[in-house]
C-alpha cells in the first residue's frame, strides 16, 4: 500500500528509542522529512545515523514548554512546515496508587497530557494553512485498562481519549485528522523498567517478570515498536484519509472489553 508520505515533513516526540524511534524509522523509510526530539544528545545522534535520511535531531525536554516552541521553529527553519506530528514521550512514574506524591502526579501531567496539548496547539495553524495533516498521540493500552502499578498513565491516557476525540472535531474540517495509538506491552526499555517495578514488588528476577508478562497476552508474546510504529505509519498516510478521533489498541488482544 503507498502510504503516500513521500515529502511530507514530520515531527516525532521522543524518539531516540523505543516506539518513537521505530515510528520515526518507518516514516523516514516512507521517504517522509524527519525531525526528532529527545533529552540526550547522545542517543538523539546515535538515533539520528541509524534513521539515516534527512532526519534532524534536536535536544528537547517534552516537559517543557520553551523547548517545544524551539522545536517547531528549528523544524521550520531546517525542513519546512510540519504535515505530522507525532506526540510521545518516556511514560510518567509508575507504582501503586497510595505511593504517589503530588509531585509525581505533576510530572505526570507535565510530561503525559501537556505536551500534547502544547505541540498540537503549536503545530495546528501551519496544517490548517496548508489543508493537510495528521496528528497522532502514542499514549497506552492502560488508557482503556487502567493497571495498578501505572496509576498516572492510566488516568491521563484515559484523559487523553477524550482530548483526541475533542482535537479531532476541532480541526476536521480543515484537512486534519487525529488519532491515538494505545501500544501494548512492547519489547523497549520502558517495559523493562516497569518488569524492575514488578519483579521488586513480586520478588523475582526481571527476565521471570517480563516472561510473565508475556504468558499473559493471548499472543504470547510482547510486541516490537516496529508493529506500533506500523499502525502509527498507516494512520498518517493518505489512506487512512477518513480515520479520525479514534483511539486505536494495538495490544495484541491484551484489553479486556469489546
Ligand atoms: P522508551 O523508554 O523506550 O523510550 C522513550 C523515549 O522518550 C526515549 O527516546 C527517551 O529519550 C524519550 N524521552 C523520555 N522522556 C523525555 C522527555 N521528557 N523529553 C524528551 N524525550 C523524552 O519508551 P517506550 O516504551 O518507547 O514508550 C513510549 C511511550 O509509549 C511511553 O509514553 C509509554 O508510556 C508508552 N507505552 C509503552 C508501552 C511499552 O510496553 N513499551 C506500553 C504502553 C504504552
């Protein structure tokens, strides 16, 4: 299928590693123009070479809104205008719900629900001038299953349901379409930071605890960010052209519910 992507600039959040970095690999391999932001300099070059293509990298803080805005501006100036942007970040602390200080809620709410607000309020007037975009969120299958060690995301994922579905009205008429991705459980270093979290409180070695979690799905298996980047491919290519507001699972049948 022709995703039509060719020239099309895109902006990935946090994409040095893990899913970011499969949905900024993909797009790039779509013949898309790709700007990437992460914290660390480093791994953002490092990730940059492996994308290869004319992919731009930039040292940005998700949590910031300063940063953000220089973001755009460098896109701008490097690449042009954005037609997608791609919205992700680390995942807010994790832990049980009566462990969670006000301040963890706050970088929960800084890092998982503001900057998504933040960059689609900044990127909407350019696709709205143009006539075309696609915005996507990657947020979590917990957004439909809430999971008691991820109190924060479970909360703002399923908050960011609502905002996707409210972003999408807004600009539907102006050629935009917005959808989130709900991954589930996939093979990064977020999912062995939270296997860590497990295996502390069950007591087990991180290897029993991310088999475990693999027992569990009905594939058996986890996911690579390869097949969450696909769907993130698809919903910003030209035919998912009539797809919008819509918050799509791919969990590999993970979510209880129909
Ligand atoms: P990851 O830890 O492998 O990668 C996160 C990326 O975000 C890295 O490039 C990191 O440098 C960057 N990053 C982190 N904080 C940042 C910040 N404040 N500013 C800029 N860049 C920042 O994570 P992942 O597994 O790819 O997860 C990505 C998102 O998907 C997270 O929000 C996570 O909650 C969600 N998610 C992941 C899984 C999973 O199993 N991996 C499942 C459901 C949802």
């Amino acid at each position: 299928m022709d995703l039509g992507l060719t020239g099309k600039i895109a902006m990935v959040a946090a994409a040095s590693k893990g899913i970011g970095f499969a949905v900024a690999g993909l797009l790039a391999q779509e013949s898309c123009l790709v700007s990437i932001c992460a914290r660390n300099e480093e791994t953002l070059e490092q990730a940059t070479d492996a994308i290869g293509g004319d992919t731009r990298s930039y040292v940005v803080d998700v949590k910031n809104a300063d940063d953000l805005a220089w973001w755009l501006e460098q896109t701008q100036a490097d690449l042009g205008t954005p037609d997608i942007l791609v919205t992700n970040t680390g995942g807010p602390p994790a832990g049980m719900l009566g462990d969670m200080t006000d301040e963890q809620w706050q970088e929960g709410v800084d890092s998982t629900l503001m900057n998504v607000v933040r960059l689609s309020r900044l990127v909407t007037p350019g696709m709205l001038a143009s006539g075309w975009g696609r915005i996507v969120h990657i947020t979590s299958l917990v957004a439909r299953d809430p999971n008691p060690i991820l109190p924060i995301s479970s909360t703002l994922r399923a908050g960011l349901v609502a905002l996707t579905r409210l972003q999408a009205l807004e600009v539907a008429a102006g050629g935009i379409t917005v959808n989130a991705v709900l991954p589930g459980h996939t093979r990064t270093d977020r999912q062995t930071h939270l296997a860590e979290v497990r295996a502390e409180r069950e007591k087990i070695s991180v290897e029993q605890a991310l088999q475990n979690q693999a027992d569990l799905l009905p594939l058996k298996r986890l996911a690579e960010p390869e097949e969450i980047a696909a769907a993130v491919a698809f919903l910003c290519g030209q035919p998912a052209s009539y797809i919008t507001g819509q918050s799509l699972l791919v969990d590999g049948g993970a979510a209880a519910g129909i």
